[in-house]
C-alpha cells in the first residue's frame, strides 16, 4: 500500500491489489489530534454480578437520594460492532448515602439462543451469521436489525428497548425480564425507538418504522399514561400520523425525535438504509451497518406533527439525540447535537477500538465532530408561505433559523454528545443549561455543563477516566433549574475493577463523591433514574 500525505485536511490512500488494479480512495480530516490513549480495555467482554455488591465510597453521596438508584444498560462486546454485544443491566441503588452494584445480562432471544448453542447465532449491527428461510423479505430486515438497548417506561413499567419490534419488560428491583413485549401486536409498526418522549401525566410519544410492498413509513405512536388492568403494557397504543419516505426502499435512520407542547419534530436525515442490500446481507456475506450509507447530495427535513403537519428543509445533517424542543413567540425552537457527516456510524467497530498509536489517531482525525445546535422554525405559515427560502429573513425578529449553542472552547473537548436537561421541570419548555460527554476521543472522556445564557462551561475531566451519559438528578426541594446533582458511570480502562458511579453538584460541577465497584464494567451509552423505588 502507498500513502499520498498530500495536507492535514486529506490523504489518498492508493490501493494495488492482486489482479493490477489501482483503487483510489479519499478520507477526509476534521480535526488534528495526535497522542490519543488506547482504549482497547472499553470494549472486552465481562461477567455479570446478579447479587448486589458494596462500592467503596470516597466523598459524601447525598443522603437526599433515597431509596433511589440508577440503571444503566451497556453489552459487552465479542462482536464485530460496538453495537453488537448483549445487552447488560447495570444497578447502582443508593441509600442513606451508601451504594450497592448489581448487573445482569437481558434474557434476550439473542442471548439465549448464542449461549445455547456457545457462539454467535443472531446476526447484530456488525455481525453476520446465516438467514432464517423461513422468514420473508420484511420480516427477514426487521429480525435482523438491531441497535444499543435503554431503559424506558410506558404506563409506569420498565422495559429495555432497542430499535426492534421487541422490548423486554424488567423488574427494576432484581433486574429480571419479565415478559416480553411485540409493538406488532398493538399497532402497525416493524418496531420503535429507545428514546420515547413522556408528558407530565404520563403519555407517551415515540417513532417507529413500518415496512411493505408499498415502502418505509415513519410512524408517530402514541401510548395512553395508564393501565385499565394490572396485566396491560402497550394497549390502547395508536399511530397517530404515518410519513412515507422520500425513498421508498431507503428510508432515514433515525435514533430518536423532538417534542414541543403541541408538536412532534421528526427529523428526516440523509443517513440512509439500503433496505435490499440489508434484507440479503446473510446472502452476500455483509454485515446490517453495510446497509447505512451517507448521501452528502441530500437535504435535512423536518416534518411537524400535529393537527396539521408542515415541513422544513435545511443542510445535510446527523442528529442522533435532540436536547429540548419548545414554543415561543410563534417559533419552534429545536436544539440538537448535530454533525455536517454521517459516516461515523460506521467507524465504531471493535477493530478501530483496539487501534493505538497513529492508526487510532486516524480513526479518531476522520470523525466529524458533533456539537450542539439550534434551529428556530415558524409556526405561523399558510399556503402562501415561500418554499425552499430561509423564512427567518423574512421575519422580524432577533432569532435566527441555525445557531451554534456553545463557544470556541467547546472544540478544545472534542465538541458533545449524550445531552440530558433537567427532563422532568424544563423538557417542552424554555431551559437554561444542559450537560453532556466531551467527545476528545471516540468515546466521551469529558463530562460538561453548558449555560445557553452565556455559552459559558463547566468541565469535569481526568486523564484515562471515561464517562458515560450524565444523568441529571433535582434536589428534593429545588428552587433554581440546576440545584441537584449529576451522576455518571466513569469507566477506567487501564486500571482493573476500579470502575466508578460519579455524583456531581450540579450547580458547582464539583465532585461531591464516588461509589467504586470492584468489577470490570464495560462503556455504556445511556441511563436512568427511578426516583420511585
């Protein structure tokens, strides 16, 4: 292989294979970075702990947090993906200032069948292993495709989710799975995210795909706040509005939506799936994440949803989880973390994990960041209304149609993913701050809080200390949106079972204290809070 070093912004990798032929590729470079740690220890594979443990505390963990405890569901990884391993429940239950860890893997179809028969049997995101025959086409694509777990609720239950038409109802108490639940049996989708939107009496809002002969149809469902019997789960669920997609076999991938008080934001994004070339990936030996494909040339949509619908088009664009969506003065505002490229999707497999050294740079050089965003929509249009114009210019007023929220110095950390915002005071409602991982590697090595009055930031950070999505917990008496705290599992590769639940004060950003578990935990993506046990 040659390598052409032609700037800091490209590189020709110039390929000659076998038969003579000479392939050209070009790999962009969004940033600069050299020097970057290994992280081959994130990504191994570990046991489960089904009975609660005692953490070694050091600080003060509030006492205010009782009987409460933090859930948190990650797999470990002997696949091809990061996507790919079994989903495993984690369990930090804090009282009267001390904490005990639990986990325990999801009784899975997946899990059980890989471990009955000692091997990988179900094909995941990264990972291939031979059809079923006796699937068809769309049942073959649904049962194929499969995503990272999280927790969510409907009608007060737990389940874990992925992005499949199954989900796993738990007890929260012994993490146990305890029944399994098909959004086929309610209402005519293939499957729904695990980012669900829930109002304060308990509605609750979510997306899913449907597939058929006709094409891909994006779902809005919605799920009634209570059960008529003990036994229900998803009865009474109804899709209220269906939008085909623009292509009817690549339809966007999308991870989650935005929800105002009268609107649901779904935003159609040019990250698309290759429906056929997923449906025979077993056939022709590739993998579900071979189907996801960038289409540079295409715009960003964003479809409103309520008693009418209305669309919005902008740049190109990757959104993978929205931060808060709100009305005010016949706007909707939408914030984002959002990136100009969609590739990066593609380039969390274990394989590019375990680089180190220049490789691991490469890697890292040839993500576009994600930073958070603001889009300002009007509300009030009628069939008069300019089509493809930027209909802020054509307005009075201060707001503008993109808005970077943040400051220079958000680069320094890599940009930010993984937002959360005080969800239960201040979601559909105009907010102040919001926090998240600093992204100054491929997984989040930073934890930041953002002022959106003056994009001012607080930043907790150690070398070789990764944490995961920060959860934000308010104080029991809270007066002002920030007073409470944060907490945080912080994974710690090169050093063995010293893995640790952070809890920060929200306000100072200072660490208040940390439960230490004694056992290797992998790097996980979301979590949660059941202020209810």
């Amino acid at each position: 292989m040659l390598e052409l070093n032609l700037s800091h912004k490209s590189k020709l990798l110039i390929q000659i294979n076998f038969e003579s032929v000479i392939s050209i590729k070009s790999y962009v470079h969004f940033t600069d970075v050299h020097g970057l740690p290994c992280i081959e220890k994130l990504v191994r594979s570990v046991e489960e702990t089904p009975e609660p443990i005692s953490t070694n505390i050091t600080g003060t963990i509030p006492r205010w947090i009782i009987p409460h405890f933090k859930t948190q569901p990650r797999s470990t990884i002997w696949f091809n993906h990061w996507f790919d391993g079994m989903a495993l429940m984690h369990q930090f239950k804090i009282s009267n200032g001390q904490v005990t860890y639990k986990s325990r893997f999801l009784s899975s179809d997946s899990y059980k069948s890989n471990k009955e028969h000692n091997r990988i049997a179900v094909s995941e995101f990264g990972t291939v292993t031979m059809p079923d025959p006796c699937k068809n086409f769309f049942q073959r694509f649904v049962s194929r495709f499969e995503l990272p777990s999280d927790f969510v609720t409907y009608k007060g239950d737990y389940y874990v989710s992925t992005e499949t038409n199954v989900m796993h109802k738990v007890d929260p108490e012994t993490l146990e799975a305890t029944q399994r639940v098909d959004w086929t049996k309610f209402v005519a989708v293939n499957g729904a995210t695990a980012h669900p939107h829930t109002e304060n009496d308990g509605t609750t809002y979510n997306m899913g795909n449907s597939y058929s002969s006709k094409g891909a149809y994006y779902n809005i469902i919605r799920v009634p706040p209570t059960k008529k019997t003990d036994g229900d789960t998803l009865e009474g669920a109804a899709v209220l509005c269906s939008i085909p997609s623009v292509d009817k076999s690549k339809p966007s991938y999308y991870h989650s939506f935005a929800m105002s008080e009268n609107f649901v934001v779904f935003i159609e994004q040019p990250i698309k799936m290759d429906l056929l070339k997923i449906v025979t990936g077993k056939l022709t030996g590739k993998s579900i994440s071979d189907g996801f494909f960038w289409d540079p040339k295409g715009s960003t949509t964003f479809h409103l949803v309520n008693k009418h619908t209305g669309t919005y088009i902008a740049q190109p664009i990757l959104t993978l989880h929205q931060i808060n969506a709100y009305e005010e003065n016949g706007f909707l505002i939408i914030d984002m973390c959002a990136s100009d490229d969609g590739q990066a999707i593609n380039n969390y497999n274990v394989q590019n994990l375990r680089k180190s050294g220049e490789a691991l740079d490469e890697v890292y050089n040839t993500m576009c960041r994600v930073f958070p965003r603001r889009f300002v929509l009007p509300l009030n249009m009628d069939q008069h209304t300019p089509y493809k114009q930027n209909l802020i210019d054509q307005i009075r007023t201060t707001a503008t149609s993109v808005r970077d929220l943040h400051g220079e110095d958000l680069h320094q950390y890599g940009g930010l993913e993984f937002p959360q915002i005080n969800y239960g005071k201040y979601n559909t409602r105009p907010y102040r701050y919001f926090y998240g991982c600093g992204f100054r590697h491929l997984v989040g090595d930073s934890l930041i809080k953002m002022d959106l009055h003056d994009k001012q930031m607080k930043v907790w950070q150690h070398p070789g200390l990764y944490p995961s999505e920060p959860v934000f917990v308010p104080s029991p008496d809270a007066t002002q949106e920030d007073d409470g705290v944060v907490m945080s599992v912080v994974i710690t590769p090169n050093e063995d079972k010293s893995t640790f639940l952070l809890v920060l004060d929200a306000m100072t950003f200072e660490e208040l204290g940390r439960a230490e578990v004694p056992v290797n935990i992998p790097y996980g993506f979301h979590g949660t809070f059941n202020a209810q046990v």
